[in-house]
C-alpha cells in the first residue's frame, strides 16, 4: 500500500499534538504552520497574543499521556499545580475553595513552553516534516489537495497532495471556510459582551511568589472579575474580563489605577501602580467569542480538531484542553474501525482504507459536534459562576464556618 499522507494546518497546541498522534500511527505528516518556527531566539515573540499562561486539567494531560506517558511527565514538569481557587473579597480576606478532596488538580502552564515542547516532539519524529511561513489558502477536497502560501517566498503558491487534511488553524479556521464552501455545514459565531485585557503581577523583592501559587486567584466584582495564574518565574499573569462598555469608561491608562483602587487594592499594591499603567497603555484588549459547527468532516479527506471546530469563551479552562480530547478521541475511534475492520489491529491507522476513513470521521464527528457543543455552553455559564456566584459560595462557607 503507498504511504498515507496527511496534512496538518496549524502548528499550535492541537495541531502539533495531532502530528505526533498521527505519525506514531503510520501516517507521513506535513504540518504547515503560517507564523515562523517560534522556538528559535529570533522569533520567540511571534507566539499570537492569547493568554500568556493556561490551564491543562485531566482532559488535556490524558491525550498526553496515551501518546507517550514521558511527554506528560514532561509537560508536568513545567507546571504549576492549582489545587483550588481562591477568592478574594473587596475588603482584601482570601477564601481558598479546594476543587478536590482527593486532590484532583488542575494545573498553570507557560502557552509558549507548551507549543514549544510540541513542536519538539512532532519534530523529532522521523515521519513529521514542519514547514512555518506557510499559510493555508485553499483545497480542492475531492482531489486531496492542499494549497498554501508560501511566506518566505514572497507568498508564492504551493500545492500538496493529502489522503487527509487536518484543520487545526483556530477559531478563524479557513480549512474551516473551505469545507462550508464545499459541502453542507451548520456554523455559528458569536461574540460576548465582554473582552479581557491582561497584566503581570511580579515576583516579591524577595523573590518568592506574591500570592499562594496552588491557587487560581479570582477577584470576582459582578460584572467583572480579575483572575490570576501563576508562573514558574514566581510571577503571575492576571487577566482582567469586563464588559467593553467598562472598558470604554476605564479609557486611559490614567484611569485604570484609580478603578483598581476600588476593586481591586490589594492585587494592584503586588502589582504595582506604575507597571498596571504601563501595561494598561500596552497591551491589547482581546474579544471572546465562540464556534459551533456540524459536522467536523468533509467525507474521508479533511476534519477540523480544537477552537477551529468549536472554540470556546475561556471561563471553563477547556478550550485547549477540548482539543487535545478531540485528538485522543479521533485516534480511538480509528483504531476501533481498524480493529472491527480487520479483526486485529496493526495499531496503524495508516492501514485504514478510504471507506473505513470515512467511517471513522463520520462516527467522529457524530459524537464530538454534540459534545463540544456542550462545552461552549457550559463555558458561558461558567464566567457567570467566576464574576459573580463564587461569591456567595463564598459568603456561605464563611457563614457555616462562623455557625460551627
Ligand atoms: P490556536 O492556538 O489558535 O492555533 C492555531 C494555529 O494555526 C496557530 O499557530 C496559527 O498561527 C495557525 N494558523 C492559523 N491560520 C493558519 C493558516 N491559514 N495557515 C497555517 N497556519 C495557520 N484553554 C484551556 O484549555 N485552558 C485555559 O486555561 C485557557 N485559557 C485561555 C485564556 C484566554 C484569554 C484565551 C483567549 C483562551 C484560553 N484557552 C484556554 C483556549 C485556548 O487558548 C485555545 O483553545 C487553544 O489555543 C486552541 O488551540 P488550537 O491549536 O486549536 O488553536
């Protein structure tokens, strides 16, 4: 049989996760990635301005572990466990709210750290090829065949032939595009009515971390919340999320020390005045908005995994964490049609003939578009529960404790 090829779009977290998945399953892999390799010194800052740090739970890591339990370890290895969150009220007390009694956790990482060590891994497979400064334009589905920009060379034209093209390229996902020009797609977008604007809070003079570092911290105000992750230098990134009528009348960086002093006093004494200015006046505001599509494929030639299937509002901490479980749960599935097709498994979905690939998609498809759907939603209910209704749980636990 020739060999398989499949062709990754997006050299982000899932997409480099799925080179890997796919390359240990027999599978000759291109992933073409439209920024520059951002492991190198020169190009360390191209990484897109999300969030600078995340947090991986169980969803993600499990993904991690069945490809290899090394790269887990090593993906822990980077990261700083949070084993509940911390709220503080605006009269400065903290309430700790363990997420586990038996411990569970989830855990803080560096974003750049963690596509790094992706890359690392999908590179230093002998059937994974990488090529950045590539940016996806088109595909004619039908004929297997990817067309890309290539950016190095002034945009010129560069067509790949593919069994498969995976569309790990985000939420504004033109694989995506492609495949609703091609066939029958449901699709929705919507933006919230909030944004987000992000801070640091550095380490003590004395070198240590400024809050417990075992904790999301959130600063939940209504309306508006401040959340913060912490980061292996002992400094943590803070996110402010608030409606962008607030940061209409927060307009300048003269105005946003005086809302944090009174929101927000004790953060922005760890934080500092100057710097809070500074990178108020800085650093971006960034939208929130969310995907749902149906279905996830394109017969047995393209499928698209992570926020360009269903990216999702943050609040629930399970975007990235989603599309590795998309990865895991696409693999499982295929070696399940490998097995019942074949009666044992060579583990090499590579094997899978074109009709079984469609099998799988479809089945895939089937039951990942119900599930992410959920997620979306339950990631919007979800600010609800970290701006405003962890107060009162809160208030209640204080309430028992002073009762007891
Ligand atoms: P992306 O990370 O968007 O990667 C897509 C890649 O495709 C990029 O490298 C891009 O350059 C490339 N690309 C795009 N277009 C093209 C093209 N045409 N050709 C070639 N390449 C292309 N998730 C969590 O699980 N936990 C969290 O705590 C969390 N916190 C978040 C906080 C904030 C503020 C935000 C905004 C998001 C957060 N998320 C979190 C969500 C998480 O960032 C996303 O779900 C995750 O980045 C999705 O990964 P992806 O690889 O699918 O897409």
């Amino acid at each position: 049989m020739p060999e398989r090829r499949v062709v990754v779009v997006g050299g982000g977290l899932v997409g480099s996760l799925a080179a890997c998945y796919f390359a240990r399953r027999g599978w000759a892999v291109d992933l073409y990635e439209k920024r520059p390799d951002i492991r190198l010194p020169e190009h360390s800052g191209a990484a897109e301005h999300r969030s600078i740090n995340l947090a991986i739970s169980e969803r993600g890591l499990s993904a991690l572990r069945r490809l290899d339990p090394a790269l887990e370890a090593r993906v822990h290895a980077l990261a700083i466990p949070m084993h509940g969150r911390m709220i503080h009220t605006r009269d400065g007390q903290q309430s700790s709210q363990r997420y586990d009694v038996f411990g569970k956790h989830i855990n803080s990482i560096g974003r750049g750290a963690l596509v790094r060590l992706l890359l690392d891994e999908a590179g230093s497979h002998e059937r994974v090829t990488l090529h950045f400064c590539h940016e996806f334009a088109d595909a004619d589905f039908a004929a297997g065949r990817a067309v890309f920009r290539d950016l190095a060379r002034g945009g010129e034209h560069v067509a790949v032939d593919a069994d498969l093209i995976v569309g790990a390229d985000g939420a504004f996902s033109r694989v995506r595009q492609r495949m609703m020009a091609a066939g029958m797609m449901n699709y929705s977008q919507a933006y919230i009515e909030h944004g987000y604007c992000e801070f640091s809070m550095p380490a003590t003079p004395a070198g240590g971390f400024a809050l417990d570092p075992n904790h999301l911290h959130i600063w939940p105000r209504g309306s508006f919340m401040l959340i913060a992750l912490p980061n292996p230098d002992r400094s943590f990134t803070c996110t402010l999320f608030m409606p962008w009528s607030d940061f209409a009348r927060v307009a300048t960086a003269k105005d946003i020390v005086p809302f944090f002093r009174a929101h927000f006093p004790d953060a922005l004494r760890l934080m500092g005045e100057d710097s809070v200015r500074a990178e108020y006046a800085a650093h971006p505001r960034g939208s929130l908005m969310y995907v749902k599509c149906s279905p996830h494929t394109h017969a047995n030639r393209a499928v698209i995994l992570g926020d360009a299937a269903h990216a999702m509002v943050p609040f629930y901490g399970q975007g990235m964490n989603c599309g590795f479980e998309d990865v895991e749960v696409l693999d499982r599935i295929m070696l399940a049609v490998l097995l019942q097709e074949h009666g044992k498994s060579s583990g090499q979905t590579a094997d899978l003939s074109d009709d079984q690939l469609r099998r799988a998609l479809d089945e895939y498809s089937a039951a990942r578009a119900v599930d992410t759907s959920a997620i979306v939603d339950l990631a919007l209910d979800n600010y609800t529960e970290m701006r405003a209704k962890v107060v009162d749980y809160a208030y209640l636990a204080r309430k028992h404790l002073e009762g007891a």
